[in-house]
C-alpha cells in the first residue's frame, strides 16, 4: 500500500492517525464485551475505518454525515464522548435513543449525524433533503451519506441518485463496497464491474478510491469537497475494502474463504498507515504506546460512567409522550370577510398563505410546477414562489419523502403532494419507518405534510381510487387529516404545515370541484383532533368523515324525520373520542359510515372503542357501513355497487328500528 502525503503536515498526519486509532480500539473492547454478554449485538467495522474517519475529517462539524453501522470513526471521529456511545450500545437512558434503538441507529443534531434505519435506502433520499436546504441557503455546505453494496440493488439508492442529479445537490454517496452483503457475494449482487459505473447513467461524476488507504480517501475527498462548493454536485463515490468480521458477530464469517480474509488482513488500514509513519518519522514507536494507553484508558473511564448508570425504567407515560414531537396549536382567527369557494379553492389558498407565511416551506411533487399539478392546484405557484420552492419531481415517490424529511432535518419545511393517493404504496417505507418513528427514536421532528388526492365516485378505477387512510392511522408517530368540507380544509392545512410531526392530510377528489362553501380570506387555523358535530339529534349517531358526510347528509335531508347527530370526525389520528363518547352516551346507537372497504377499516377501530367505553349506553349492535372487501373497480355500475352509498340509508333505518 503506497501513501502520498501531497501537502499534509506531519501534525495532519498524526491527527488522522489518532482519529483511525480510536474506533479501532473500541472495537476490541467491544469485541470483549459482547463475549462478556455485556453488550447485545454488534456490527463490526474493522478494516473499514479509513472510510469513516477520512470522510468525517474532510467534512467541517457543521456539515451534515448520514453513516451506517459499520461507521464507529464517523462518531468518534466527531468527538461524541465515549461514555454516551457506551451508554446507547447497553440502552441506557444517557444514549441517543432512551434505550429505544440499539447500534447506530440514532442521530445527534449537536453533532450533525444522521443515523440509519434497517431498511437502509432512505437515508440516501434524506441526504439530498439536507443537501437541497443547503444548496437553498448557498451555505457551500457538502452532505455525506454511506451505503453499502448490498444497499445499491434497492430503489431508493437509483430514486436518490437520480432526485440529486437532477436538481445537482452537493452530495457524497458513499459506497462501502466491503465484498458481502450479510453472507451474499457481489458476484450475486450486481453483474457491472464497478459500482461506480452506475454514475454514468444519472449523468453524475463517480470515482473508486481504496477505502484502505486512509491519505487517498482524505486527499481525494478534500479536492471533491472544494469543487463542489465551487459548482453544487453530486459525486458518487466506490470505496473498495473489506468486511473483516461477520455481518454481526453472531454470524460469524465461516463463508468467506481464507485466502480472502488473508489477502486483505495484509491491506489493514490502520497496520499500514501506522508502519508508514513511523518509516517517515512522523510517528515514533515510543508515542504510538502513549497514544493506546491514553485511549484504552479513555475507553475504560468512559465505559465505567455508562456501566454505573442505572438501567432503563419503563413509564406508560414517557413512552407515549415521545412518539409525537410536543406541539403548542397556535389559534389564528379570522375576520368576518369571507368567500364562496370550491374545497379544491381552499386547498389552494392554504398553500398559497402558507408559503407566505412560512419562507422555509418546500412543496415537492410530479407536475406541480409550471403544470400546476394534476389537478391544477398550484397552478401559478412557480411564477409567484420560485422553482426553488415549488419543485417537480421525477417519479419516485419514496425518495422524494425521505428528501422531505432530509428538508426537515436541516431547518425547512416540507410538503410532498402525491398526485393519488394511490401511489403513496411507493413511499410507504419511509412514511411508517422513517417519518413516523423518528421523534420516538431520537427526538427528531419530521416537519413533512403528504398531501393525498384519494376516493372514488370518478369511475377511476382501482389505481387512481382507493382511500387508505387506515394504511396510516395504525402507525403510532403520523397524524392523519380527512376534511369534508372546504372551511375545514383550509384550516386543517394551515395547522398541519405548522405541526412539526408527519400529517398525512387526505383529499377527497369528488368534493375538489362539487362542495361550496363561505371560506374566510384571511389566514386561520383548526385544532387538530377535533371532530365537528354537524347536525344535532337524539335517536342515533352517525360517525363519518370525507365524502360519506356529504352523503350522510343526503340521507338525513331525505329522511328528515330522522333525529341524529351526525359527527365530521375532520381528524382520524388524533381521534377525537370525547365527542364520540358524549354522543353516544346521548343516543345509545351509532353507526359508523367510511368509503374505505370494511375489513380493518377505522371504523373497526372506532366500533370497538365504543364497545369498550360505553357498553352499558349502548341499545343496539355498533354498525359499520363501508365500500366492499374488494378493489375498486371502474365501470360505473361496479363502482356504485362497490360503494356503500347505496346501503346506508337501509342499513341505518335497521338501526334506528332495533
């Protein structure tokens, strides 16, 4: 292995060391502890730690580092304190993650990390959301994110790649090309040569570098950094090294061929950088001892304060509270002023006000700009804002919401406007496992509204038709919005562009262009998880949201004989159950009524909770009224067969006749 100093100081030098020497020590240590039991699990990273700590060094403490779990130098190379890394491997509370997570599956903002998720490929997406706040703020900052091989055969690695060419973010995609991913071989990975061959086809500069020599990885990323501050770009970048342990320690590695781990045990990185200096007389034998002394001796303090502190003790109460980020609702009134406009009118003056309202708020998504978006919503958005906010996407759904929560992470806002909500199914990965756990995780909020055109009653069909709002009330972490009405929709918006936590804000297609309504001029807001009781009445109530509202309504001004509070949920997640319970303790029969198909729908949920709470008001079965166990079709005759607009009214007059 041959090292060029180029220009480095003998002090530059022996920094570097220092800062490959750690992880390199712990990771002995570590490998005792977990043979004492004392740790449950670790992801070795020796014989990879020139990538981490040579990309981490070129970077400034301010510039964001998006790691993987083979990236000790990344963390110690920031100068996190031991201790608080010891505390987060044991699930101590002084960790990053209240003994939630384990490994490096945490971020620090006070160190700018941004650790991984198991599923790997989105954190290559929230690279290009920071890079994009930066490149918005021309701060001349570079965003670092690793991957590995393996990582490179999933579609969010090809979706991030293509968003960051695209829109040229400053961003290093790091490839740790380390032979295997868990026990699978490149050779049944990927058929290219190089993986820095798939640059090629996104347009992007793409280098190999030896991810063993650690001045190659240092000097050569020093240059890369400086051009693209000069010129915003993305480079991706193959490391060629080796996974010197298993997969995990448990796995063990009997599938690697000896001659292979023998061949790159002589490519040791921090063996050959040691011997290199100390051949140049940068290093002496006698300060080398010094320099393992006083970080074993580190180690070993560090790890008796995070061995002293007390285990984790679980509360109801603590666990819940962080699984959304805590939001102070900001009541904004409104003047008498008002006008008569479409649901579809106010969606647009929300957006409208709250881009003037807010100057850090991005909206992503397929033809939203000069198009106006499929449904012309933010038609004119461009020419007003800038195509710096108002962004079109390439159609790649799950990486442009992990771009949202990349947006979030670094100070902006976000909203991603799924052209259906059908197509959400394409980013649902980062939505249930990125946006929705990260608070709970690590105590970071994930400022992203997903906008979600839904419904039928427009003879669609099954792509452009569903209404899954129940793909998201189950996941703990995401809000969930379903306005029927116009007044609502725009207030509901507004609150849910300031709330920090994900908001998957539901909007029913049918009512864009059929609902009117007098809708305030001014800026307003509508508490979140608050239903709206529509009509008053003593017989029965009716629990509805979205478009079974309006036909709700219809029903009772059919039979207007009917007495029945009729309850607008509005807010699906937080459910507002105090209006639920009070309503039904009033009539003692409900019947709830959803668009969505019946099996595992709200409803399900919400029978089940007014069982639980208010058995003994009930004088009747809780009812549930919803579309059939079935896709949506497209023919009109199926689809109105399919939805259950048809049996409401017998279905309700059943009830009421119990």
């Amino acid at each position: 292995m041959i090292f060029y100093r180029q220009d480095l100081t003998d002090a530059q030098l022996l920094d570097l060391y220092k800062k490959i020497l750690k992880p390199r020590l712990i990771e002995e240590k570590m490998l005792i502890l977990i043979r004492q039991g004392k740790v449950s699990k670790w992801f070795s990273g020796i014989g990879q730690e020139a990538i981490a700590v040579g990309v981490t060094a070129v970077l400034d403490e301010s510039e964001y580092v998006l790691p993987m779990h083979r990236n000790l130098g990344v963390f110690t190379s920031r100068n996190i304190p031991l201790h608080r890394l010891f505390s987060q491997w044991q699930g101590k509370a002084n960790g990053f993650t209240k003994g939630r997570d384990r490994s490096f599956h945490f971020g620090t903002q006070e160190y700018k990390i941004i650790g991984m998720i198991s599923h790997l490929g989105p954190q290559l997406g929230i690279a290009d959301g920071i890079a994009l706040a930066n490149k918005l703020q021309n701060n001349k900052k570079i965003t670092a994110v690793f991957t590995g091989e393996g990582a490179t055969s999933e579609g969010d690695f090809h979706e991030a790649l293509n968003i960051a060419a695209v829109w040229k973010l400053p961003v290093m995609f790091i490839i740790e090309n380390n032979g295997y991913g868990l026990s699978t071989p490149t050779n049944e990975q990927y058929c290219c040569e190089n993986l820095a061959d798939k640059g090629v086809g996104y347009g992007m500069e793409s280098h190999i570098i030896d991810g063993n020599n650690i001045l190659e990885v240092y000097n050569k990323l020093s240059k890369l950094k400086a051009q693209m501050q000069e010129n915003p770009h993305p480079v991706l970048l193959e490391f060629k090294t080796f996974r010197m342990r298993g997969h995990e320690e448990a796995s063990g590695i009997k599938y690697v061929p000896q001659e292979l781990r023998d061949e790159w045990s002589e490519k040791d990185p921090v063996t050959n950088y040691r011997k290199f200096l100390i051949e140049t007389g940068v290093l002496t034998a006698e300060f080398d001892d010094q320099l393992h002394n006083e970080i074993k001796q580190e180690i070993e303090d560090n790890f008796a304060i995070a061995n002293a502190e007390p285990e984790i003790v679980p509360t109801y109460e603590g666990e819940l509270d962080d699984v959304y980020k805590p939001y102070q609702y900001h009541e904004f009134s409104h003047s008498s002023e008002s006008q008569n406009i479409r649901f579809i009118d106010a969606i647009r003056k929300s957006l409208e006000q709250s881009m003037k309202k807010h100057d850090n708020l991005v909206i992503m998504g397929q033809d939203i700009a000069e198009y106006g978006g499929a449904f012309k919503i933010t038609d004119g958005f461009v020419e007003f804002f800038g195509k710096a906010r108002v962004r079109n996407t390439p159609i790649c759904e799950s990486a442009v919401v992990s771009t949202g929560m990349g947006l979030s992470i670094n100070g902006y806002k976000a909203i991603v406007e799924m052209q259906f909500a059908d197509f959400v199914s394409t980013g649902f990965n980062p939505i249930v496992n990125l946006l929705a756990k990260s608070h709970y995780r690590w105590g970071e909020k994930a400022d992203v509204v997903i906008r979600m055109p839904c419904g039928g009653g427009t003879q669609a069909g099954p792509f452009h038709s569903q209404t899954n709002e129940a793909w998201f009330t189950k996941t703990p972490g995401l809000k969930v919005v379903y306005p029927a009405f116009p007044y609502d929709a725009k207030g509901l918006l507004n609150t849910s562009i300031n709330d920090p936590n994900p908001v998957l804000f539901f909007e029913h297609k049918l009512l864009y262009r059929s609902v009117y309504q007098d809708v305030p001029n001014d800026y307003y807001t509508i508490p979140l998880g608050k239903a709206a009781l529509i009509k008053e009445g003593k017989k029965i109530t009716i629990i509805a949201f979205g478009a079974t509202v309006h036909w709700a309504l219809e029903t009772l001004e059919k039979n207007p004989e009917i007495e029945a509070d009729l309850i607008d949920l509005r807010t699906l997640q937080p459910l507002d159950t105090e209006t639920i319970f009070a309503s039904v303790k009033k009539t003692g029969k409900v019947i709830i009524y959803q668009e969505d198909t019946l099996f595992g729908g709200i409803a399900s949920d919400i029978s089940a909770l007014i069982m639980e709470q208010c058995f003994e008001y009930l004088d009747g079965p809780v009812k549930r009224v919803a579309s059939l166990d079935s896709p949506i079709p497209f023919t009109k005759a199926l689809e109105d067969q399919f939805l259950p607009k048809n049996r409401f009214e017998n279905e309700l007059m059943d009830l009421l006749a119990y």
